[in-house]
RNA sequence: CGGGGAGUGGCGCAGUCUGGUAGCGCACCCGGCUGGGGGCCGGGCGGUCGCAGGUUCAAAUCCUGUCUCCCCGACCA
C-alpha cells in the first residue's frame, strides 16, 4: 500500500476531550473517528487492525470445531420476551418498532437468536457436541460510553455458543474454549489474566473472564502468585489489626462520632477495632444488618450473591422506623445480623444503637460470610494481592439451561428420553483487544502494536524526492517487499523526512525500514524495530532485502 | 440518573465577563528555497461561532429553551 494513496488522518494533537491513551492514540494515528457517544468509524488503517484479531479469533474458534455463521443485528423482541431479558435487561437493551409496529429489539447478544435455531434444529444427540459462532454488532445502550473504544455503544464481538448434552459434556467444550482463548490472546500479544468471574444473579455454574491489564481499565483485578480475580469476586485473608486495648470497654460517650474514622480516632484506636455496620432490606428478609470490620468495605455484588437476592441499602427512614440511629448502628437482637468472614472472635467497638454511643462487645466464633472488598496488601496464600485495573477482552460462561429451558432447545437420548441442552457462551471483543493493545504498546511517540496486530508487517519510509536515485531504490524495493509474503505500507509521500518518521512511529507498524541517500552510499537500509525504537544492528543490505527483512519480522514481538 | 466541564474552519485554541468588521497555531492549496526527525519565505482557500427563539440600531458575546459531546459517580447480558 502506498501511503500517498491511504486515507490515514493522522494528528499532532489529540482530541481536546481524550482522557485515555489507547483513545488518543488511535485518534491521533488516524485509525478511528469519533460519530456519536459510543459510536465509532474504523478508519482504513485501523480496520485492517481489528480484521487482524478478528482473523486470530476465527482461526482458533476454527480449531476447535466451533462453526462460523451469521445472525442478524435485528431481532424480534418475542425472542427476548421468552428469555425474560426483554424486563430484566433494562436501558441497555435498544427497543425500536418496525413499520408495522412490531417491537424490535437491537442484539446486545445472541442467545436468544442462537437457542430459537437450535431448539428447532436439533433434536438428537447424534447432533451434539456442536458449537456455533459468529462476528456480528451488538447493541447497547450504555449509560455511559467512555475511553474511546473501551466502552461503545455498537461494536462487533465474537460469540459463540456451545450446545451439549450434559454438564460433563460442557465442562469439554468449556475447556476447549478456555484454551482457544489463551492461545488468542497469546497469538495477539496481550498482556493478559484469565480470571474467575461473577457468574451473577443468572445463575450458571462458571464463569471466566479474560482481563488485559491498563491504565484505562475499568475493572479491578486482585493478583497474587497462582491466583487472580475480579475484585467483584476476589477473596483473600485480612490484614492483622492489633487487639483492641483492655483500657477501651463498656459503654463509651461518642457524641457526634458517627464514622469510623471519628470513633478510631478519637479512642486512639485502629479502624479495624471498630465494627462498620451497612444496614440493607431485601425483599424476602426485610431489613438485615451486615457488619463488615471498620476498615474494611462491603462489596455489594458479593453481598448480593450470598443473600441470594438483590438489596437496597436501608434508608434512614427505614432505620428510624425500626428504632435504630445512623452513626451509632450496631448488631441488634430486633434484625437479622450477618458478620463478614474477617469479623474474627474478639473484642470491637459496635453502635450502641442509641445517640452519641458505642459499646465493646465481645464476639463468639459463629456464622460468618464473605461479602468484603479484598484490599491491596490481603494476602491468599500466603502471599500479599496487588490490584491492577484492567479491560475485559473477553469471558466464556457456563450458561446450564438458563436460555434452552425457555426456548425448549433439548433433544432425545439414546434411550428416546427428551433433556434439555446444556449451553455455554464464549465471547470476545476484537475492538478492545485492539484498544487494550494501544493501552499497553502505546508510548508518547504512538503505538508499538504486536506484529500479530500491525496494520501492516513492514513500514518503507523513502527519503528524497520522487526521480532521484535514492526513489528510484524504494521504488524497487517496494516492489521485491510486495512480491514477499510481508505486507509492506510505503511512504512515497512528498514530505520531509521527520514527518514520515513522526507518522511511522505514531501508526507502529513493529518494523521500519527508510531507504535513502545514505543507504545508497552504504548499501545497508535502516531498519528499525517499533517496539523500544531500537536499530537493527548495521541495517540491512539492499540487495536481497526482502528475505532478511522477512527474517527479521519473524523474531519482532 | 446525580455531579462537573465543553460546543468558534479538518485538529488544537483565543475572543464571551464589558455587544460594534470573527482571530491565532497546525493542517490544506499555489509558487520558491530546503532535503535524514514535524524546516523556511511569499501568496491563497476554508467558519450562517451546536440549534431555535428573544432583547437590541447591532449578538460568538446578553436572556430563554433545546440538542450534542467529555470527565467523575451510579449502572454495565
């Protein structure tokens, strides 16, 4: 490709607006233009990227027997009236009427679509395994898109959904698929964690999700040797708090003191002294109080899984109606009170659940959940959590019956008995993949993209005007690169050379070679590897370029 | 949805408080010089100042309404 001829917006700044690096960059590299909130137009140079992963991802779903097809963006809402999304998705969901004011709704997914097929296209067992996929839009209507491409309203996903006729035969598929995902994002040069995730409130007995660690990330992942989590989930040991001193007992004036913080400080104790009580109301156990040790923090979506449904933090008025104080709440012989697992037996300052008092209790062992944030500095195993932020890139989920029970996708056993099909969903998003790379390849000069990613392999920069021997070269040497098996993006353009070197370092093609003046007097080309903008050692020699310059792309990152 | 910020040429910005001929840098076009890290000189093109009302002799600027975008939070199959 001739640069001259590509239509490769580049930038010297980057949107006034741009927070994150990925989202500069891509803009600035000409790669992709903004539309709307969450909307987003892949330019020449930057679809060629997101083709490449999508390549990748269509290989190995290939090479486990996963089967490609194509479903439609456009879905009947009578699909998801059935699979009880079309209520408990919400906003997200893009609802439109046709002509004929049949409600429509925009795929976010395709299990829906997927399960109505095969609930009338399969019947036996012969049939299974089987595991279909597809590249295709999702829609979503998010609250808030953000980060360029991080979060988008529209973007293409692979997914793919498995069809089996046990769980036994899940757990093969499933793994099938966990390996095709490392190898992905092996083969796309990512930075990345397989982590356990949330299997939500959908039930489903397993779920991972694949996290590219970044700076733009907007989950947390909890790391430790051999283990890593989504901070949603993650469990780990508390960090030690020294024992409350025998001085602090009985009932204690707090007046005012209605934070940990305030109550620690003013006894000249640690936080973790303290019992932080976080008072919820569910719908089936009304209002529940949860105690969380004083320096630690309830993570909701953990509460939720072990009360087993939703909660709404209690208002102060359903705490007045119950006799109770904000600021001085404590366990209460009137409610339910659950203890997180770091509520170990001891001594602790509790709301005395009167005004401007708290009081020592001493705790026996007894039931305890695990429903608190896992800090920086918990250890599991022994060994201290970092958290990292992180971009999920993708996540495979043991779906059980969750959608073939409503669609009635099952089939008939060897001994003539109809069971149900047990699904799983596999899914990744070429564009964040892409976006994660910018986020962990790009620099202050522009994006060292993976070579497995590059829009192209090789970048040919020509000095000199066009006529002049030294054009004359490039030219020829274009020529030989486009008859090898590297794709090759030429800079024939009329511009200075800092321009072109500028603009070659901004796009990131992993390997760079400028044919000049200079290299006529030497006979060796530069070559330059994107990746820490580091000189291949005494260049390469232009006569026979186009084979060592395939050696060398071979050994780039 | 709550909080904060912003809409002026392709990009980045000034001008708005205090109404009076729309401006700067880059990019783009033409000519010349230059020719290995965004070079220099000269000459040009391009904007109904997000939109709609209103006030005024006069509105980018004041008033009202509205749309859009960004950031933080809530939300996120």
């Amino acid at each position: 490709m001739r640069l001259s001829h590509l239509l490769l917006p580049t930038e010297r700044q980057p949107p006034a607006d741009a927070e994150a690096l990925s989202h500069k960059l891509m803009v600035r590299a000409g790669l992709i233009r903004q539309v709307g909130a969450g909307l987003w137009t892949w330019m020449p140079a930057g679809w060629r990227i997101h083709q490449k992963a999508v390549q990748i991802i269509r290989e190995e779903m290939d090479g486990i027997g996963a089967q490609e097809m194509s479903m439609p963006l456009i879905t009947p809402a009578e699909h998801w009236v059935t699979s009880g999304r079309h209520d408990s998705v919400g906003a997200e969901l893009f609802r439109f009427q046709d002509r004929k004011r049949a409600d429509m709704v925009l795929a976010m997914s395709h299990e829906e679509t997927v399960t109505f097929h095969v609930s009338s296209l399969v019947r036996s067992y012969r049939q299974l395994p089987l595991q279909l996929y597809h590249f295709q839009l999702k829609g979503r209507d998010e609250a808030r898109p953000r980060a360029g491409l991080l979060r988008t309203r529209e973007f293409v996903m692979k997914d793919a959904y498995s069809f089996d006729r046990d769980e036994e035969g899940l757990d093969v598929t499933y793994e099938l698929q966990r390996a095709a995902y490392h190898r992905i994002f092996e083969r796309a040069g990512l930075r990345f964690y397989e982590c356990e995730a949330d299997v939500g409130m959908m039930g489903g007995s397993g779920a991972h999700e694949f996290m590219a660690p970044c700076a733009a990330g907007e989950n947390d992942v909890v790391l430790a040797p051999g283990y890593s989590a989504n901070l949603e989930i993650a469990s780990a040991d508390p960090q030690p708090v020294p024992p409350l001193p025998d001085a602090v007992q009985g009932e204690l004036h707090t007046p005012g003191q209605t934070t940990v913080e305030a109550v620690a400080g003013a006894l000249g104790v640690h936080p973790g002294n303290l019992l932080k009580a976080f008072p919820v109301v569910t719908e089936s156990r009304g209002l529940v109080m949860v105690m969380v040790r004083g320096d630690h923090r309830v993570n909701e979506l953990k509460l939720t899984t072990k009360l087993g449904e939703p909660f709404k933090q209690a208002t102060p008025e359903q705490l007045g109606g119950a006799g109770m104080h904000p600021g001085f709440l404590g366990p209460s012989a009137e409610v339910q009170t659950l203890y997180d697992a770091a509520v170990t037996p001891g001594r602790y300052v509790v709301g005395a659940g009167k005004p401007d008092h708290h009081v020592v209790v001493d705790l026996e062992g007894g039931e305890r959940i695990d429903v608190r944030t896992v800090e920086e500095g918990d250890t599991v195993g022994g060994h201290p959590v970092v958290i990292e932020p992180a971009i999920e890139i993708g996540n495979i989920f043991k779906l059980g019956t969750r959608y073939s029970e409503p669609f009635g996708a099952s089939y008939v056993d060897e001994a003539g008995k109809t069971r149900p099909i047990v699904m799983g969903s596999y899914g990744v998003g070429p564009a964040r993949m892409v976006a994660a790379a910018a986020e962990q390849w790009g620099d202050e000069r522009g994006i060292a993209w993976p070579r497995a990613l590059a829009p192209w392999d090789v970048e040919l920069v020509g000095i000199g005007k066009a006529g002049t021997p030294e054009r004359d070269a490039a030219e020829a040497l274009y020529a030989e690169l486009q008859a090898s098996a590297l794709d090759v993006l030429y800079d024939d353009r009329e511009a200075k050379p800092g321009e072109k070197f500028a603009d070659a370092e901004l796009l990131g093609v992993p390997l760079r070679l400028t044919l000049g003046k200079r290299s006529l007097e030497s006979g060796q080309l530069e070559a330059q590897r994107r990746r820490g903008r580091e000189d291949v050692e005494g260049g390469v020699p232009i006569g026979g370029a186009a084979a060592a310059v395939e050696a060398l792309w071979h050994e780039l990152p």
